[in-house]
C-alpha cells in the first residue's frame, strides 16, 4: 500500500497534463500512486494517461462519463489506497519535493489529520503581491479548529494547499459535494477542517498553481459576474446549512459574516447599478435565515455606512435592501468599522477597475508595464517549450519500452 495516494480530476487538459503527470512523477519520494479520474474528456487527455500507464507502474487510470470535478474527486477517493491523500490539478504541478515535505509533517505530528502547505503563482509573471501573500499559511499546530484558517484574511479555498489522511476522510465521512458545478473545494475544507483534531500549517511552498488558463471552467466563469454571484450564493448557502447543522455556526459568526461580505461585495459592487438587486436579495435572504438581527429599526449608523458607498443602487427597493443588509450585520455584532473597510475596498475597486481598462485602451503602456508584458511573453514561451517536451519525454519513453513510435 503507498503512503500518499495524488488525485488528479482530468477534464480537456491535453496541452498540460503530460507535465503535471511529470510533476507527480519525478518526486523525490516515489511511495506514492497517482491515481488520474477521466471525467469524460473530449479531447486528448485519455490519449496521454494512456501513454503514461505503459511506463508508470504507478499510475490508476479510472474513467467515467462527464460528471463535474467533484464526482471525478470522489471516485479518486473511492480508488485511492494510500494513506495521505493529495490533491493536483491538471494544469498544475507539484514541487519536486512537494510529496516527501508532506510525509515529514506528518511524521513529525503523529495525529495529524490535514497538513495545509503553501504554493506559488505559475508562471511567475502571473503573480501578483495580494495573490502570493495568500498562497502561503501561517505555520503552527492547531488542536482545536480555529475558523481563520479557513475564512481569515490570509486563507484561499484551494483544494490543492492541504494533504489529508485518509483515515480521517473516511471516519468522517468527507466528500464532495456534486450538486455544485463550483466551489466544490471550499466545502469539502469547511467540511473537514473544522473536524480535524489536529492541523499542521508549514510554509513550504510545494505547489505550482496555474493563474490563469483561458479555456478553463474557472475563467469562464470569472468573466461573468452574475453567475459567478450566483454561485457564490450556492457555496455560501451549502456551508452555511452544513454549519448550523453541525453547531459551528454561532461560535463563529463574527468570523463567518465577515467572509460573507468579502465574498461577496467587490464582485457585487463591480455590477452596473441596475444589475445588483438580485446578488444583495441574496445576500439579504442569508443573513436573514442564518444570522437573525434583534430588530428592525435603521440606526444613523447604517446611514453613516451606506455613504460610503459611492454606486448604490437606485432601482426596485435597492437602497432598502443594502439597508437591510448593513442592518442585520451591524445589529448582530456591531462590527461596523471591519464592514466599512470592506466596503470601501470594494466600492473603490469597481470604479479603479474601469478606469484602468479605459487607460489601458487609450493611453500608451508605461515601460515598466511594457517590461511585464515581455517578461509575460517570455514565460509564455518558456511554458509552451516546457510542455511539449514533458510529451516528446513521455512519447519517447514509450516508444523506448515498446520499441514502437508512440502517436
């Protein structure tokens, strides 16, 4: 039996895959499977999981119909047979010795159940200082769950930042939830971490995490505010039920209402006044069901906040439902000045936003931004050689064993 078992949902990632599966390969502790779930892809992909089967014993390929990345996760649950179970993303790449920091944490903390590690921006250009300071945790030893870790100012959603023990996934039964088309990661941590008797943070950073590719689910949906609002409800809503039911809801409330409005405001604020009603009714009907003010009377302070909004909107009982929101969050906690600092972020990315994209189409690039846009380039290309050698590699130790040319 391996001692970590690396899971890898494979949905249309033919031009990456070939280097993550490298990646996975060359680690420096080879007690370890990699077990690949094809969820139905349309192109290429099964091509290179069936090259890279010939020559490495320790591949599991498991194929089914398109499902979602989180039926594809929880088949490579069902089949993985190691005891530490890591989580790699097709078009990302684990650190050479990603595997064996892992199996040092967790020897050293006899008990543990989640090791969460750090990771950088790939490639490098695609970096910026807000993202970089967030893929890196706080190192210590938790024993009793501390809901920062996964909603602080510094905590990601990334599936990718913990390895978990599988004994601990299957004593308590954690999965992912396939209802949801995103977000499927950052429920199955606020499934599990609250859960964990023991939590270890190391700052290695043992992760290549891809920023940004055109054509994935995540870009897509990046694109689309509305929907992504949306969804942004149906994650919430999800972890929201499943902490009250389980009783971590009112210990945390400061901390959970505080995430809610980060999650939730900047992308709201960035919609065109008439388009937001929808995402605060949202909004509004959470904090309802879930955090109950006291009254409903509209205090100077609620009127005070709202002028720091600087696009509030103006159509069908807009006002009185941004009203309403700063209500039930003030009246509950009366955290009106980490609300405000919310707000101001957001109300002045969205204006900040536009006019950079206007000075972008108008006005010629500095020679600083210039200089990124080559640097960019040249990662660019250096990603692409990369990537096509990780498959002439993989062909050519086919061809090697079978002593035929590989397609």
């Amino acid at each position: 039996m391996p001692r970590v078992s690396v899971i890898v949902p494979v949905y249309n990632t033919e031009e990456y895959l070939a280097l993550t599966l490298a990646s996975a390969r060359r680690q420096t502790c080879d007690d370890l499977e990699i077990v690949c779930v094809d969820d139905g892809s349309t192109d290429r992909s099964a091509d290179i999981l069936s090259l890279t089967a010939q020559v490495e014993p320790r591949l599991k390929v498991i194929r089914q119909a398109n499902a979602g990345s989180a039926a594809a996760r929880n088949a490579g649950l069902r089949a993985a047979t190691g005891d530490i179970v890591m989580f790699l993303d097709a078009d990302d790449q684990l650190e050479r010795t990603a595997v064996a920091t892992v199996v040092a944490a967790f020897d050293a903390h006899p008990g543990a159940d989640i090791v969460t590690f750090g990771g950088s921006a790939y490639p490098e250009t695609a970096a910026y200082p807000w993202l970089e300071a967030r893929l890196v945790p706080e190192p210590g030893v938790t024993e009793t769950f501390d809901a920062e870790l996964l909603f602080g100012d510094r905590a990601r959603p990334h599936l990718w930042y913990s390895a978990f023990a599988a004994d601990f996934l299957r004593r308590e039964h954690v999965t992912f939830d396939e209802r949801l088309v995103l977000g499927e990661d950052y429920v199955f941590n606020a499934t599990a971490f609250p859960l964990s008797r023991r939590t270890v943070a190391i700052a290695d950073r043992l992760y290549l995490y891809r920023v940004a590719r055109r054509e994935s689910l995540m870009a897509e949906r990046f694109t689309d505010t509305a929907n992504r609002l949306e969804e942004h409800l149906a994650i919430a809503e999800t972890i929201l039920t499943l902490w009250r039911e389980r009783g971590w809801l009112e210990p945390n409330t400061a901390v959970l209402l505080r995430w809610l409005f980060v999650f939730f405001l900047s992308d709201t604020l960035s919609q065109p006044a008439e388009e937001r009603g929808p995402a605060l009714a949202g909004l509004a009907r959470l904090l309802r069901e879930f955090f109950p003010g006291p009254g409903d009377a509209v205090g100077p302070a609620d009127l005070q906040l709202l002028k720091v909004l600087k696009h509030e909107p103006r159509h069908d009982g807009g006002r009185r439902l941004m009203l309403e929101v700063t209500r039930y969050y003030m009246a509950r906690h009366g955290l009106a000045s980490g609300l405000a600092r919310s707000v101001r972020g957001a109300a002045a990315s969205a204006p900040a936003r536009r006019l950079r994209d206007l000075a972008r189409r108008v006005l010629p690039p500095p020679a600083a931004t210039l200089g990124h846009h080559l640097a960019s380039l040249g990662d660019q290309v250096d990603d692409t050689a990369r990537r096509a050698a990780a498959l002439d590699l993989l062909r050519a130790e086919v061809a090697a064993k079978t002593g035929e040319r590989a397609a």
